[in-house]
C-alpha cells in the first residue's frame, strides 16, 4: 500500500508552494498530469500582486472588492492583503528575483483597475515561468509526472487518498492529508488561454460526492487574446500591457473603450471584454491591441516573451498592431473552501489556488490576484496540517474499478461539442434560453456510452450552468442578456 502524509493535487504554484512549506520529515507526494511546467502558472504573465506595505492593504483590498463587485468575503480578501506582506517576502528571501531597476530596487507595474503600481514581475513579461521554475527547484519533496488522478476516496465525511492513472497504469494512492491545486477549467471553453492540464477533473468528482462548488457562473473571459490560431490555447496579450499604456482601437484608430467606461483601456476585465465582444458583434469588424506609443527598445526589454512569440507568426512589435478578442481566462468560483483551505465536511481535504473558491475574488478577479491567492492560501493549508493532531487512520476498501472506462471512443467528438456550447452560451453574454439549451445537450451527453474523464468535464459544465441559471441578474463576469 502507498500512503503518504500529504499528497498534493497539482504542481502549479498553490501545489509548489505548499510543498516548500511542509518540511522534509513529512512524507509528501506532488502530483501532476502531463509534464509539470504543463500548468497555468507557467503561463503567467504580467505579475503577482502585493500589498505595497500596511498603508496599501486598505487600498488593495478596496481595489479587490470594487473588481469583486462587493460580491467578495471580506475576511478573505483582508487576509490575501495582509498576508501578501509575509509571503512575498519569504519567496524573495528564498531567492526568488524580481525586476528591479539598476539599483536593485523592485520594479512594480499597474494592471487594469489598481489604483497604483503593486505587481511584481520576473523575466519582463515571464512571472508564471520564473516563478514556477524557482518553486520546482525549491520543492524538496517527490514530483511525480504523468499522474493523472480520476477519483477521490471519500467516506463518511473522511478523504483518505486518490485513484490516478500513473504512466497509464492504475493505481490507488493514500494519504492522512490531500490537497487539491488542480487549477481552473479553461479546457471546458473552446476558446481559452489555459494550458491543456486544467481541465476540471477534480471539481466534477466533488459535483459527483456532493461537495460543494460555489459562484461557478462566475468565469472570466481575458479581454486581449489573438484567438487566430489553430491550437486550443489561444495567445494571451498581457494586461500589464495596457497598464504601460496600449491601447484598444478600432480599425480607424478610434479608442472606443470610452464609450463604455470613464476608465477607457483601465476599467476591469469584464467591462473590457463586453465592450469588446460588442463592438465585434455591432460592426462586425476586429478590434485591435495597439502600441505604437512605445519606443521599441523599452518594449522589447519590458514585454521579451510577447515581442519573441508573436515575431514568429509574423508581427513586429510595437510597430504592429494586433487583432485581439475575449476568451476564458480564469475560474473565478471553484471547490468551496474555508479560509483555512478545509473542504466543509470532508476531514483531510483541502483545495487552494484556482481550483478553490475562498471567496477573494468575489464576481470578478482583480488582475494579478491569483498567483497571490495561490501562495497566501497554499500557506495557510499547509500551516493548518501542520497544526492539527493526526490520529492513526483505519482505511476502508475502495474497490470500485474502472478499467478501460476512462476513454471511450466518442469521447472526443463530445467533449468538443461541450467546448463549442460553453463558449457560446456559458460565454461572455449569456441568455436563459441559450443556458437551458445548453443545459439539455450536457445532459444527453452524460447519458451517452462516455468515459470517465468526460464524466468529469460535464460535471462541472453541468455545474456552471446551473449557477448562471440560478442567478438571474447580471453581477460582475455574469451577464445575462433578457
Ligand atoms: C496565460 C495566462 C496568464 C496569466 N497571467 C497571470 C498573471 O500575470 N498574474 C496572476 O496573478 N495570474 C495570472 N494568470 C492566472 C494564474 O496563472 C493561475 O490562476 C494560477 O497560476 C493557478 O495556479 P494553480 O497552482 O492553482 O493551478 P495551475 O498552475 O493551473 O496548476 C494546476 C496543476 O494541477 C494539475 N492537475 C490538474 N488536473 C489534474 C488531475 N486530474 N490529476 C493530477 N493533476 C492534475 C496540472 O497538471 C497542474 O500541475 C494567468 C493565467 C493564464 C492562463
């Protein structure tokens, strides 16, 4: 039998850095799908946000409610603020390095609806890769790639471990503690930023045990990606971007954003990609990301990665402009947690990162919030586990098989018609009739010959479209047309 302390769902940041805060005498696990730089933090752009110091957190969580729409839990957001002090410090004391200007002072930039400059960034527009390499090196406990896990052991309100393909194989893995940092669920949405891992597999088997998933309508569509490529990961253009000074036009040049918001490029994500979405709808021409007010050699040093990836499909930057449309971003609701990450009912379940909903970021994220959540949450969990007494555990029998049942052969041509409805009808603009379409064709799928891993996905679709159903008023990432 393999038992571990702790096992770890996910080897994004709320996984990493969970596992830099529990010490090497504890018997820790990491698990990931794919290859473990296969996460969204890798792709992580523009920064992590922290309070600057005591005089911002007022700010910063004022800043955080506004883009929450007030739809946030205080405490959690209080707790994000303060704590982001400690835990920024503790990953730059650890040697993580940030921008800093030539005196080796920290270089902090503005994303859309900040009232100053509080990120932190890495590597110009690279955060998410320097950040996650510095974790992976930093985790002194086991990683194990290719692990793919399909299935929580739950009774009587007790999580003693995980069933998970292992290099194919099956096998069933125990734990006294599990954490779940899966991510978020952009493989649901056809068109997305998120890498090909986060594809809600572990919200759908807390639908099947009846854990609750909370504020699951609100997803958040990013304003500015290139969506005309031909791979299911859309190029995202960083917010920061817009914070330096880009601007959105239309095809004459026109800064069309004001129309919508006083605050024009600045106003918060859902505001932009609705404006977005509308302009494309009612001209039926593109909408564009414009920085020709930059000097180039300041933006090829502040935005590397941008200016290097769209070089190789043709685009010279800043001179260029670049056609840009909305596309799911980031699951702002998730797997209901405390704010200590417990999982309400479930002794020996946590849930951090994307994957949790701790209430931080209420209707809608605050830009740059979510690599913070990731750590501040990830601490707090670990720091729970290790402040509670074990007792020794009897493990029942978990003999459920499933075999060859994990893929069926049609399961692709489904899965792409569930990603097709959720982006147009669980998308941007929503409407009660396209949700109960959409509601009936996820409930026919479920009961066709389906594998388990599909099983999962419309789990959580089903779960998304019954929250927009339930909530019939537009509130931050939620629009509903009449
Ligand atoms: C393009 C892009 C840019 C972004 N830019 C920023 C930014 O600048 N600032 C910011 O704050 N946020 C940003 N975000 C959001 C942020 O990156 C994520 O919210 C955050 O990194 C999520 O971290 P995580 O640890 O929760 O999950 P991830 O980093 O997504 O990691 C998920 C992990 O779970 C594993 N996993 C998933 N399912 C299973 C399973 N069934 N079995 C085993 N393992 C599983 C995956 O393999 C992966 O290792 C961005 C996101 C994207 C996509």
């Amino acid at each position: 039998m393999i038992k571990y302390d702790v096992l770890i769902i996910g080897a994004g940041i709320a996984g990493l850095y969970s596992a830099m805060n529990l010490p090497e005498n504890k018997k820790v696990l990491v698990v990931c799908k794919d290859i473990p730089w296969e996460c969204n933090t890798f792709y992580a752009q523009g920064g992590m946000v922290t309070a600057l110091d005591e005089n911002d957190i007022p700010l910063h969580i004022e800043d955080t409610m506004i883009a929450g729409a007030y739809h946030n839990k205080k405490e959690a957001v209080e707790i994000l603020s303060q704590t982001s002090l400690d835990t920024t410090s503790d990953i730059i004391s650890r040697g993580m390095e940030f921008d800093t200007d030539e005196n080796g002072n920290i270089l902090y930039t503005k994303e859309a609806a900040h009232s100053t400059g509080r990120i932190v960034h890495a590597g110009g527009d690279a955060t998410g890769r320097y950040m996650h390499y510095f974790m992976m090196v930093q985790n002194k406990h086991k990683l194990q790639r290719n692990t793919l896990v399909y299935d929580l052991l739950i009774e009587d309100g007790r999580c003693y471990g995980v069933k998970a393909l292992v290099n194919y194989q099956h096998q069933t893995i125990y734990a006294d503690d599990v954490i779940i940092a899966s991510g978020g669920v952009g493989s649901l949405y056809e068109y997305n930023t998120n890498s090909r891992t986060v594809s809600a597999d572990i919200h759908g088997i807390c639908v099947e045990k009846g854990i609750e998933l909370r504020d699951m309508e609100m997803m958040q569509f990013h304003p500015t990606v290139f969506v005309k490529t031909p791979f299911a990961r859309k190029l995202l253009l960083t917010e920061a971007l817009r914070g330096e000074g880009a601007w959105i036009v239309d095809k004459n040049g026109r800064r069309f954003l004001f129309d919508y918001d006083d605050r024009g490029e600045l106003a918060s994500r859902d505001i932009v990609s609705r404006a977005i979405f509308n302009h494309k709808r009612e001209t039926g021409e593109d909408a564009y990301l414009d920085f020709s007010m930059f000097e180039q050699k300041w933006f090829h040093n502040r935005f590397p990665n941008i200016t290097r990836t769209f070089e190789a499909i043709g685009y010279s930057f800043p001179k260029d402009r670049v056609p840009i449309s909305p596309a799911f971003h980031y699951a702002v609701g998730g797997i209901k947690s405390d704010l200590d990450g417990c999982v309400e009912g479930i002794d020996g379940l946590y849930v951090i990162g994307e994957a949790s909903s701790t209430g931080v970021h209420g209707a809608n994220r605050l830009a740059s919030n979510s690599l913070l959540e990731g750590v501040v949450f990830a601490k707090r969990a670990t720091q729970h586990i290790l402040g509670k007494e074990h007792k020794e555990l009897k493990i029942p029998i978990f003999d459920k098989e499933y075999k060859n049942i994990v893929h069926q052969e049609k399961d692709r041509v489904y899965k792409h018609r569930l990603r097709k409805i959720m982006w147009e009808d669980m998308g941007i603009v929503r409407t009660r009739a396209g949700l109960l379409k959409a509601k009936n064709i996820i409930y026919d799928m479920k009961n066709r010959e389906i594998g388990r891993l599909l099983e999962l996905r419309l789990n959580t679709a089903s779960a998304i479209v019954e929250a927009a159903l339930k909530r019939k008023e537009s509130l931050g990432t939620h629009y509903i047309e009449k």
